[in-house]
C-alpha cells in the first residue's frame, strides 16, 4: 500500500503550489467583489470558489490518482444527492407566482 | 368539483382494485398448484427481460393516466375563476375568522350562495392551519404571514362540514364549523341582515387614515406607485424583474415594501409589519384589489352599488 | 461449481459447542461486545421494547376514538399519546428494526464475513440508538411533547410549550446511530464479500440493505439539521423558519421530507430484501429476474429522494412544483411494482411450502400491494388535496410501514430465529398467530380509507358521531392486531428454552448464513468461505422435508 | 486472527491491512457525504432566503468584514497544506517533521477560531444578533442610495450567517481536538509508514470542513455586494 501511496502522492513542493494557487483565487475573489458585474458577480465568486474546492479534492484529498473509481464515486454521488435537494426545493421558489 | 374528484376516484379504484384482484388471484392460484408435494421439485427458471420490461413500461403508461387526470383537475382546483365572490378568511388557535366583502362577519361559520363561484383568501395569525371541506373535495393549508386561496361553486343547499386539517395544538380537533351553502335568495336575506360597512370602505378609510393617500395619489405621480388599475397586472421592478401584482404581492408591499421596487421608485416606503393587524391588511388589499374594477364586479349578489369605478373614488381620496 | 454448493455438508444436531451466545455470559461480554450478532441482540432487546411503548400509545389511541366525544384522554394528553405514538414508531422502531436486528446480524453472514467493517462504530451505533432513546423517555416522562412526529413550524418553534428541544436532540442522536449503521453495511458489503462473491451474486437482501444504507447516509443528515434548526430557533430565538422575519414554514417541510419520505424507503428496502430470500427458499427457486429485482431497490432508493413534495400538494408549494413532483411520485411506482410482479412470478412451477415465514411472506406481498396502490392514488394530485391529511392517509401508510415493515420483519425473524436462537420456533402457534396479524391489521387499517375518503381529518381527538361505525371496527382490528403482536413475544421466548434444537439449516436454504452452525460461532464460519455459485442455487440443494416441528 | 502477530493496528476480521485501509478509507469519505448533506441543509436554506428578500441579505453581507473572512480563508488553505504535508510526512516515517505539521495545523485552526471570535464580537456590539437587542438601523448604499431594509429580514439573514458559521466552527473544534489528540499519539510513535490511517481520515476531514468554508465565504461575505 505504501509504495502505491508513494506512486499517487506528489512532492512537497506541488503541495505547496496548489496552496499558493488557492490563495491566489482567494485574493481574487475578494477583489471582484469590489468590482460591480451585475449579475456576474455571484456567478464568478462561485465559479472560483468551485474551482478551489476541485483543486482541495483532486489534490489534497488524493482523488486524482485514487487507487480505485470509488471514491471519485462516492464524491460525486454526495455533490449530486446535494444537487437533488437544492434544485427541487428551488423548483418549488423560483415558480412560486408572487416570489 | 367533487363529482369530478369522485369520478377520478372511482377510476383510480377501479385499475386499483383490479390490479390488487390479479395479484391476490395470481398469488393464490399459483401457491395452491404449485404447493410442495412429494416428489415434485421446482422447476428453474431464471427471468425474463421481456416480461420485467412489460411490467414496467404498460403500468408507468397506466400511471400517467392517473397523472394527467389528476393534474387537470388541481390545475382547475388552484386556478379561481375571475368572476368569483371573495371572501376573507383569518384562521388562529382555534377558530376561523371569516369577513364578506359586504363586511359581514362570522366564526366558524361561512355562509355562501349556491352557484356562485367563492373565492377564499386565508391567512392565519399563529400556526399553520388547513381549511378542508370533505363535502366539497377541497383543502388548502392556511400559513402565517402570507395568502394561500381555494374557491368552489357550491351546487347543493345544505350544512357541511368545515374542518381543520393541519395539526395547531391542543384544541385541533374542535377547530371545526359548518359550510352553510344557502339558495340565492335565502342567502341575500341573510346578507342583508349584516350590519357593517363593505370591506373595501374599510380599507379606504384605512388607506387615508394610516397616510399611504399622500404618496400614492391617482391624480399626479406621487412618491410611490399610482395603484389604479395594477391588481393583477404585471409590474416591473427596479431589478429587472416582472412580477403579477397579486394579493400576495400587494400584501408583500404593505408588509415588506422594500422587498420588490416598482421601476422609477425608490425605497422610502416605511413598513406596516406589526402596525396593521391581519384584518386591518385584508382590508386594505380589498381595496386596493377595488381599484381594479374587477370584470364582472366583486360580489354578484351585492344588493348595496358596489364601489364606484376608479375615477369619482380617487377625488374622494383626495 | 454446482458440486461444491451440493456437496456442503450440513452437520445433523450437534451437542452445544462454542458459539456467539454461550461465548461469555457477564453482563461485560454483553454491553462492552463488538460481535454485529450480539449488537443485533442487544438491538433486538430494546428495539422491542420500544415497539412494546409505541403499541401502548397505540391502544390508547385506538381506545381514545372509540367514542366520538373526548373520554378517555384529555385533549392535550391525546396529542401527546400520537406524537409519542409516532416518534417512538418511526425513529425508535421502523427505522432500525429489520437494518439493526436482521441487517446486523445477517450481512456478515450472508457476504461470508467475519463481522461488519467497523464493529466499535457499530457498538456505537447501538449506544448512540439508547443515548437518543433514553433521552426520549426522559423528555415523555418530564410532560412529554405534542407536536406530532413532523415537527411542522411553527407550531414546533413558537406554539408548542412542551420539550420540542430535547425530543429534537433524541432524534438527532438517534439519526446519527441510524447513519453508522448505514455507513458500515455499505462499506462492508464493498469490502469484505468472501473471495468469489461477486455484486451479482449478493442475496437480494443484501442490496436491500445496501439500497437502505444509502438513504441512511444521503438523507439523515438533512433531518439532522432540520431538528438543530428547529432546536436553535426555540432556544436563541434564531429565526430561520419565523415567517414574522420572512422565513418560510413550509421550507422546514421540504426540508423534513427530503429525509422522512426516503426514510420511508429506509423502513420497507429491508422488509422487502428479506421477502425475496423467503420467497425463493420457500418455493425452492431462484428469484424471478434476480437483476431486476437487486436493482429495483437501488432504484427506489435514488428515485426516493425526488419525490418528497408529494408531502406538500396542499401546504403552499407553487403549482408547477406540484405538477413535478407529482409525476416525480409515480417513478417510484414502477420499481415497487416491479417487485411485487417478480415475486408472484417467483411461485410459478416452485415447491412452495406453507411454512410460517412464507404466510409472513403472503402477507406482506398482499398488504404492500394495497399500501403501494393506494400510494399511487395519493400522489394523483386531484385526489391528493382531498385526502392528504385524512385517515386515508394514516390508513396508507400502516399499510406499508406496518402492513409491510412488520410482516417482513415477523416472516424474517421466523425465518433466521433457528440461526439466531438455535431453536425452533412452535409452528403452530406462529401460523395463529400470523393469521390474527393479517386478519387484524385488515381489520384495524381498511375501515380508515374509507373514514379518510368521507373526511375524517388525521390527528382529531373528538370527532364527528357519523365516524363512529368505523372507528369502532378499526379498534376492534387493532385488539386482535395486538394479540397477534404480543403471541410472538411469548412463543419465541418460550422457544429459547423448549423449543426444538434447530440444525445448521432447517429449511433447506441457500445462503452463506445457513452453511455455519445454528447459532453461528463468534467469528461466523471456521474457515473464510470461496463462493463458486450463484445466489438462489436451489436446484442444486437436497429439499429438507419440513413439517414443522409441532409445539409441545 | 492469524495476522494478528504480523501488524498490531491489524483487527481480526479483515484478512490483510489493504483491505483494512480501504475499508477506513471508504468509510471516511461516505461520513464527508453525510457532512455535505448536513451543510447542505442551511445552504438550501440560505439559497431560498437570498432568493426571497435579496435586498435585506445585500444589507446584511455589507455588515460582514470582507477582510477577515479572506484573511480566515487563507488561514484555512495554509492549514490544509501543512496537513497534507503531515499526511506525507507520516507516509514516510519521518515522526518529528509529522509532529510538527500537526502542530501548526491545531495552531492555525485556532487562529481561524480566534479571528471568527472577533467577528463575532463586532456582531454583538453592532447589535446585529439576532434576537431581542437585535438592531438593524444600516442602509444599503449603493452609488449613494439609501435603500431602507426591513430590520426583520436582515435578522434572518444573520441567523442564517450565525447557525451556519457556528456549525462550521463547531466542526473546527472538533477537528483541532482530533489532531491535538493525533499529535500526541504521533509524537509516542504510534504511526508508521505501514499504518497511517487515522493520520489520513483526519486530513479529509479537515479538508472537508475546509471546502465548506471555502463555500461559505463567497456566499454570505461576497457575492451580495452589488445587485
């Protein structure tokens, strides 16, 4: 098992630059907030906030690389039943006819 | 209404009952003839992908059947009729409140004319409460902070049921009272027995006495929207955005005004929450709902004129 | 590969050897144990005696509506006696019955393993279940609560002055035992199936379970943190549901059904797996379209989760969310059917014996084909706004989660109680007594569709005289229902001591569980079992002439 | 049972440490699927309420303070490094550099709380705890607007802010009272290269918690600054 670990893992110094990478996100998300893009504003903040999630669970949680489909499995099955609830109950929200 | 509920009933029963026939037939038949008897085995036999495929696909058509006939009928449930009678309903622990458009009052009493479409608009003052009429097939939960409606055309005179549906508390189960479906003529002879003024005079008074006539004016443009005409049209918003001014909407704006912000106008409307009482708002929405002469009038039955159109109301308002 | 299965052989009566039960007897061995088949006992002990609790809230509510007018309870007690009545049913009873008792004991069993992935957590599951149920008594003993089991806002937050708090956190912690049980089958079925037991070859019990433990998993959680909203809303005047501040009641309802109505799938998924292995070992067969059956249940598990606004018709959900989910409900319709169709065709050319666990079997297929139908009249919209809220719905959903729960558990418990106990149960006295369950749940539950459809409204303590015909039948049902609970609990426990010594496998099953001895040693099987042959091999295992042992 | 003298974290029914592993493995990531559902419940909530009454939820994230929570953020991703950097430094025996890791990760946890302990104070003296002294009096100033807000709504909005902040804080301090527990249990040697499970299971955890945050600071901090 170890030695596979060792196969999938990276070095220390990736880590590292994964963790710059997402510190950089956060600084920019920060800063677009101040900007007004209509809209966009959410849109953005949560599209960099997707992607440093992503990043946190290919990388730092070893899905990328995992030994087996399974817990890519098992990630998206959870991201997916969340799905479920927030776009159902929002069904219901958004057609109410005085929302 | 009922007969159409009860129709679809006796369908659903029917494929029901018959489904349930074949498979305690078939259960039985095939235990009793295929019983352990000595000297017979079982015979094996593995499955077959024609037959699940059948029995999924031929009874999820059955079901649509049972789908699109059910949703006609809520679609026809949920959607009121233009011309209908409206009347206030306030539900709390544990009665029913009930205001007629002529200003009538009752509890647990709601008396209505037969074949006249009735249009209720509820709210409730605590909990969560459930208007349910069995006679009539109908039921619509009555929440706190918000207008929830249901109507009916009642066709037969008689006395009927009035329950609460929704578990409120201790006395829920006495939380009841009687329909009490009246032939035209009975019924107007019990309207005129009724004192007070029409509703929506209450809210006039209400609309000039709490100051909302110094900005809403329907001469010129005031600070806020001209409200002749806008009850159910479309309003657009500050945002964007293009909502039907409903009953909830215009509840929203007196309770919540900042919340939606007609096009042009700024948010300088202070509150009402916690000002006006549940009564009081009603009032003020019929009124308001009286500035959009409805199609055929409010009420059909008013024997008093109804409220004059627009026009001559707003120089009274002045 | 079909020699092997046959050639097992399957000792004759064998003098007491060592195995789980005899293998240490200090109160120590019992409470501090890590064995999933002690845990299953321990489970089985105070899962009963809250069913014992929730039927005596029954009675008092069936003896309460015998009259029209408030007698017998005083209004205020009636709510309680019904909500407890439910409380205790759904989350102390229907949802760890047949997963805690048979799942615990039978899924290592069944998958050739020597104990669950993670017995410590499945130990804590079982502390964590009395944890949430002591703390539950606690609350009924210190005035109780009255909200009804659905908790709805806000009544629960700002009307009821009775412990909501505490009976919130009892389920809570309740939740989270059901979510540890659910976590370990899940990762025990994927980890430890013997060598050659591959997914297609899992006794259909197993994907029932498997199926449950994925609602366990998805959906508790959001009933979790329902209950801390509702308990921080009474307790820091957070308003997240007050719809004075504009918060939403009926968004407490979206929430509370995302998991109650999945969880009803938590409670019938396992009934079901275990009708499917009586189904086949009783008609001596394989069961019909064994892939469409295993995935029907994971079917009706994923599809359970988008169907819980059915719940929410008339509460105040926008049309067009209504029309959805109303189509949405009839998903569901076609797996459960699927299952009904499979087992009535499992009994075409089988051996079929009327043994006790296969009546239970009957039953359930009869019952659970009134509750599914009628469930499809529920989720007919038109009909749905007259009768949601009514005895047709109470009559409803008895008929699945104790027309279908119970008879599943009854049949299964008959049917493993040789495996666990050792014993034979008197088969006699069980065929009664499976006749006065279905007789008597007929009786009790099938009189309140038709109070539903004339409209007697659910959760009335008084009600109008026109009812009373029916209410009368109803409690009538209910006291023969009792006796056919309460025969069980004797015979059973009179069977431990004189019951017959049952063999390794009195019926003649396939099934892992059956090649270990009765009752099974501490580790389950003497060496790791190789499994070379397909689930159901019946033809391939020497039918055992069984006629009951008849009791003494 | 027969392996039992080859491996002491070896339990007697699994058949090898592999299996033994992923079966902790899988186990640990489908408890982070409760833990989304768990969170998911007060997103949707929050979701329908930002919906609802969008000016009182822009008014109430105007009162939040973009720079500590940025700051918290980062604090939170510099933890999640060193504790993958732990998680390495376990894989490859090296105790003391393990140590320290865990060290710093407690440290930074407790910083995150630290910091949210400060905005948590500025709540209380700004009044804006929801509640009897709850006091909203702040307008929405957008281009020099003045927007007035209905005070109930933006007590919604910072219960919302504070059910769901606490519950993530809550996992916080569970996650720093796990790792103080597996440093000292590092420190007695208790972890090898052949066995660091719990080392693992601890860092996606803590992972996790990070991600939600990751979630939360965008949702009540940034995305209603402009309409």
């Amino acid at each position: 098992m170890s030695e596979h670990e060792e196969h999938t893992g990276h070095s220390q110094g990736f880590y590292i630059a994964i963790g710059i990478t997402l510190l950089v996100l956060t600084i920019t998300t920060a800063a677009v907030a101040f900007v007004n893009l209509g809209p966009f504003n959410p849109v953005v903040a949560l599209l960099i906030a997707t992607i440093k999630a992503t990043l946190v669970i290919l990388f730092f949680m070893h899905v990328k690389g995992a030994s087996e489909k399974l817990t890519g499995a098992v990630v998206v099955s959870g991201f997916f039943f969340l799905a479920i609830l927030l776009i159902l109950s929002l069904a219901d929200y958004m057609t109410r006819s005085w929302r | 209404m009922a007969s159409q509920v009860d129709a679809l009933y006796i369908y659903l029963l029917l494929v029901s009952g018959l489904m349930t026939a074949l498979i305690f037939i078939a259960v039985a038949v095939l235990a009793i003839k295929y019983r352990r008897v000595p000297g017979r085995d079982a015979h094996p036999i593995e499955g077959s992908t024609v037959l699940e495929i059948s029995w999924s696909v031929i009874p999820f058509f059955v079901m649509l059947t049972f789908f699109i006939w059910g949703a006609v009928i809520f679609f026809e449930e949920r959607t009121p009729p233009a011309n209908a009678t409206e009347v206030y309903v306030v539900a709390k622990q544990w009665m029913w409140k009930i205001e007629h458009m002529e200003g009538q009052r009752e509890i647990n009493e709601l008396h209505v004319p037969t074949g006249q479409n009735v249009k209720l608009i509820m709210t409730s003052q605590d909990v969560i409460h459930s208007f349910f009429i069995p006679a009539f097939r109908l039921k619509q939960d009555v929440l706190p902070g918000r207008y929830t409606t249901l109507w009916f055309n009642a066709t037969k005179p008689g006395r009927y049921h009035l329950f609460c549906a929704e578990y409120c508390g201790t006395q829920h189960s006495g939380m009841g009272g009687d329909i009490i479906v009246m032939a035209p003529q009975d019924y107007a002879q019990w309207m005129a027995g009724g004192p007070s003024a029409p509703l929506q005079e209450t809210g006039k008074q209400l609309f000039a006495s709490l100051g909302c006539v110094t900005c809403h004016r329907s001469d010129v443009q005031g600070r806020g929207p001209n409200l002749i005409g806008v009850y159910n049209k479309p309003v657009l918003l500050e945002d964007g955005r293009t909502v039907i001014a409903d009953e909830n909407y215009v509840r929203e704006s007196i309770l919540d005004p900042t919340a939606k912000i007609v096009k042009g106008f700024k948010p300088v409307m202070p509150t009402f929450q916690g000002i006006i009482s549940d009564e009081q708002l009603n009032a003020l929405v019929a009124y308001i709902k009286s500035l959009s002469q409805p199609p055929t009038g409010t009420a059909g039955l008013q024997d008093q004129p109804a409220p004059s159109p627009a026009q001559p109301q707003k120089t009274q308002v002045q | 590969m079909a020699s092997k299965a046959a050639s097992i052989v399957i000792p004759a009566n064998q003098p007491p050897k060592l195995n789980y039960l005899n293998n240490g007897s200090s109160l120590k061995s019992w409470l501090l144990t890590t064995d999933h088949k002690r845990i299953a006992i321990l489970y089985l002990i105070s899962v009963t005696a809250f069913f014992m609790l929730g039927g005596f809230f029954a009675m008092l509510i069936r003896l309460e509506l015998l009259t029209p007018q408030g007698d017998l309870l005083q209004a205020d007690t009636y709510n309680k006696v019904f909500t407890m009545h439910g409380i205790v049913m759904v989350f102390f009873f229907l949802v760890p019955v047949v997963p805690a008792i048979l799942g615990n004991f039978l899924v290592p069993l069944m998958i050739g393993a020597k104990d669950l992935a993670f017995p410590r957590i499945n130990l804590l599951s079982w502390y964590l279940y009395v944890i949430g149920g002591v703390l539950f008594l606690h609350c009924m003993l210190t005035g109780g609560v009255d909200t009804g089991w659905t908790f709805y806002t806000p009544y629960s937050t700002a009307g009821s002055n009775t412990n909501v708090v505490e009976a919130g956190l009892a389920i809570f912690i309740a939740g989270f035992s059901s979510i540890f049980t659910g976590l370990n089958f899940i990762v025990t079925v994927h980890r430890m199936r013997a060598p050659g037991l591959t997914w297609d070859r899992l006794p259909l019990f197993i994907w029932a379970n498997y199926a449950t433990s994925l609602i366990m998993i998805l959906g508790t959680p959001v009933i979790a943190i329902t209950m801390v909203l509702v308990a921080v809303e009474r307790l820091f005047h957070l308003g997240i549901f007050d719809p004075s501040l504009g918060g939403d009641p009926v968004l407490f309802q979206h929430l509370f059904w995302f998991y109650s109505h999945p969880a009803v799938y938590i409670m019938i998924l396992p009934s079901m797996g275990v009708v499917s292995e009586l189904v086949a070992c009783f008609a001596r067969k394989r069961v019909f379209g064994y892939k469409f059956v295993a995935m029907s249940s994971v079917a009706i598990a994923v599809f359970g989760f988008l169907v819980w606004a059915h719940h929410l018709f008339v509460a105040g959900i926008s049309l067009y969310a209504a029309l959805v989910f109303s189509l949405l409900s009839f998903l569901v319709g076609v797996p459960s059917a699927v299952k009904v169709f499979n087992w009535t065709a499992t009994l075409y050319k089988g051996s079929i014996s009327y043994a006790t666990p296969m009546l239970y079997a009957f039953g359930f297929i009869g019952l659970f084909t009134i509750g599914g139908l009628t469930g499809l009249i529920l989720a007919t919209i038109g009909i749905d706004v007259h009768v949601t809220d009514t005895y047709f719905v109470i009559a409803h959903f008895h008929y699945v989660m104790v027309g279908g729960v119970l008879m599943g558990y009854l049949g299964g418990l008959h049917f493993w109680w040789p495996k666990i106990s050792g014993r034979m149960y008197p088969e006699g006295w069980a065929k009664l007594s499976a006749l006065f369950v279905f007789v008597g749940f007929n009786l009790t539950f099938f009189p309140q569709f038709i109070l539903g459809y004339v409209g007697m409204p659910r959760r009335y303590w008084q009600y109008p005289p026109e009812f009373q015909v029916l209410n009368v039948l109803s409690t009538a049902g209910a006291s023969i229902l009792a006796v056919g609970y309460l025969l069980p609990m004797i015979y059973l426990l009179w069977s431990l001591r004189y019951g017959p010594i049952a063999e390794a496998n009195p019926w003649g099953a396939a099934g892992l569980e059956w090649q270990t001895t009765s009752p099974p040693p501490t580790f389950n099987f003497d060496e790791t079992p190789v499994v070379t042959w397909e689930a159901y091999n019946y033809d391939e295992i020497p039918p055992k002439e069984l006629e009951a042992p008849v009791a003494g | 049972m027969e392996h039992e003298a080859h491996n002491p974290a070896l339990l007697h029914h699994f058949a090898d440490a592999q299996q033994q592993k992923n079966a902790a493995s899988l186990g640990m990531w489908l408890f982070l699927v409760t833990e989304i559902m768990f969170f998911g419940g007060m997103f949707c909530a929050y979701l329908v309420y930002r919906l609802a009454h969008f000016n009182a939820f822009a008014a109430g994230s105007q009162q939040l303070n973009i720079w500590l929570g940025a700051t918290n953020t980062g604090v939170l991703i510099v933890s999640s490094v060193t504790v993958v950097l732990a998680v390495k430094a376990a894989e490859a025996g090296k105790r003391k550099v393990l140590v320290g890791y865990l060290v710093v990760t407690v440290l930074l946890g407790m910083t995150f709380l630290v910091i949210k302990g400060f905005e948590y104070k500025e709540k209380f003296e700004k009044h804006h705890v929801p509640g009897a002294t709850f006091n909203f009096t702040d307008k929405f100033d957008d281009n020099g607007k003045q927007i007035p807000v209905n005070p109930k709504e933006a007590e919604l909005f910072f219960s919302l802010y504070f059910v769901m902040t606490g519950m993530h804080a809550l996992h916080m301090i569970i996650g720093c009272g796990l790792f103080s527990v597996l440093t000292v249990l590092a420190w007695k040697g208790h972890y090898t290269p052949g066995y660091f499970t719990p080392i693992e299971n601890a860092g996606l955890y803590w992972h996790l918690v990070d991600i939600i945050w990751i979630y939360l600071f965008p949702l009540l901090y940034l995305i209603s600054r402009h309409s």
